[in-house]
C-alpha cells in the first residue's frame, strides 16, 4: 500500500536522497523548499518519470510556522493523508556567540526547530487517525554534541532531539513512531559551503588537508558520511521492522559521539 510522505528540504542533499527512496518505494511524495522555479517542479516530475511514484513539488518557507502547517493540511488534501513526515529542512550561520546576528539565530531556530514543531502539530492528529505514522527529525551529531560558533545550529538540533523524545512519548501506542537520525558530517550543498568558507581562511591549504585536519577533525573515521546512509537509516526507521523504535537517535557520524 502506498503512504504519503512529506519531505521538507528536499530538492537536493540529504532530503533528495530519501524522497528518492520513498518514491522507489512507490510512495507518494511531496518535494519541498523555499523556491518555486521550473526546475524544482521538473525535478519532482523527474522523479515521477523514473519511478512510477506521484511526485510533486510545494513551496514552503520552513522559516514560516503558517507555511510549515499548510504544506502538511496541502498534501493531505492532495493524497488523502500524511503517513511519513521527514524534518530535513535546515540552515547554518558560523559566528561567535557574543557577534552572532540577531536575525541569523532567529532564522536558524525557526528553520531548523520550530518547523518541526509546526509540521508535526499539524501530522500527529492525522497520523492517529490513520492508527499508522512515522515521523524521522534529521537532527545532527550537533545534536548530541557542542561545537563552538554554532551557537544556533547546536540549540536547534539539541532541541529537536528533545522534541523527537517528547512526540514518541505522546504517540506511543498509536502506531506512531518518532525518531531522530544525527548525521555528522555528510558532503551536502550546506557542508560544501563550509568546506568553502574554511579555504577562504586558510589560503593555500590543500582542500583534502583541510577538509581532513579542520572540518572532520572531530569525526574519527576521517570520512564524510554519505546521504545514501543517512537515507538507509531513514528508510529503516520508516519500515514496519521500526514498529517498536521511537523516541531515540541514531548516529552516523564516523565515531564522532563515541568520545
């Protein structure tokens, strides 16, 4: 039986990743970011192409609670219901806690926690209906560790660890699952940047030293965890098999949080 998925932040990286392996699965998928060109709508139809799946595109601001509710009540008005939510949706601001722009820790908190928030406020009562629900928080290892001048970043992904815990307290017993995947570093259009900003720091250092000494130094294996891993552990904890997983994280971060 196909369910219905909603998948924010996911027109490239990690959320691309596991809509893919949704729509493989022959769910029905909503793509979603805070854009509306031609190209993201070709995207979904892409997807729909290759797959066989429903596939659309919506556009909608994580940064907006009303925005974050409406694309949740939309697809539930286009398919019947939402049975999958993934949180991907999230943004990064680098600067010391004392100089970090106002309006950069408001857009973070917003975009990486409190969409989470809105759009699982507005899936649970859906989700109970059904009797049947997954909800998966991309948080981080940031999540579970700090890093200094991530401030926001690190509030966020704390917070929605601590959220993910308090939702499967709340629906436990009601075929309703939350859980929480804490990537470390994975190689997508977010962490390019950083890659890129860290070079602009220090000139004429070899991007591989860089990127091996500077960006995973915490990250043991020395490696950047792959979006097919991190949609893997999505997909597993979408599964049937996860009927009995809520309310935890799972790791892929290379050994980061072993220490």
């Amino acid at each position: 039986m196909a369910r219905t998925a909603v998948v924010t932040g996911s027109n490239s990286g990690i959320g691309l990743e596991i809509a893919t392996s949704l729509a493989k699965r022959g769910d029905n998928v909503v793509l979603n970011s805070f854009t509306d060109r031609a190209e993201d709508h070709e995207l979904a139809a892409r997807l729909a192409r290759d797959t066989g799946a429903a596939v659309v595109y919506r556009k909608a601001d994580m940064a907006e609670g009303e925005q974050c509710r409406s694309l949740v009540t939309w697809a539930a008005g286009r398919f019947g219901s939402v049975d999958i939510l993934v949180n991907n949706a999230g943004i990064q601001h680098v600067a010391p806690v004392d100089e970090f722009p106002v309006a950069e820790w408001n857009r973070i908190i917003a975009v990486n926690l409190n969409s989470n928030f809105h759009t699982i406020a507005e899936a649970l009562p859906l989700m109970r209906k059904a009797k049947w629900g997954r909800i998966v928080n991309i948080a981080s290892a940031h999540g579970l560790r700090a890093s200094p001048n991530k401030s926001a970043y690190v509030a966020a992904k704390h917070g929605v660890v601590g959220l993910t815990k308090t939702v499967a307290l709340e629906a436990a017993g009601q075929g309703v699952t939350c859980n929480a995947v804490c990537p470390g570093f994975v190689l997508t259009p977010l962490v390019e940047q950083q890659v890129q900003d860290r070079m602009k720091e220090h000139p004429g250092m070899d991007r591989d030293a860089l990127v091996r000494d500077i960006i995973l130094a915490k990250q043991p294996s020395k490696q950047f965890a792959t979006v097919a891993e991190i949609a893997a552990a999505a997909m597993y904890l979408i599964s049937d098999l996860a009927a009995s997983v809520t309310g935890t994280t799972i790791s892929i971060d290379g050994g980061w949080t072993a220490a």
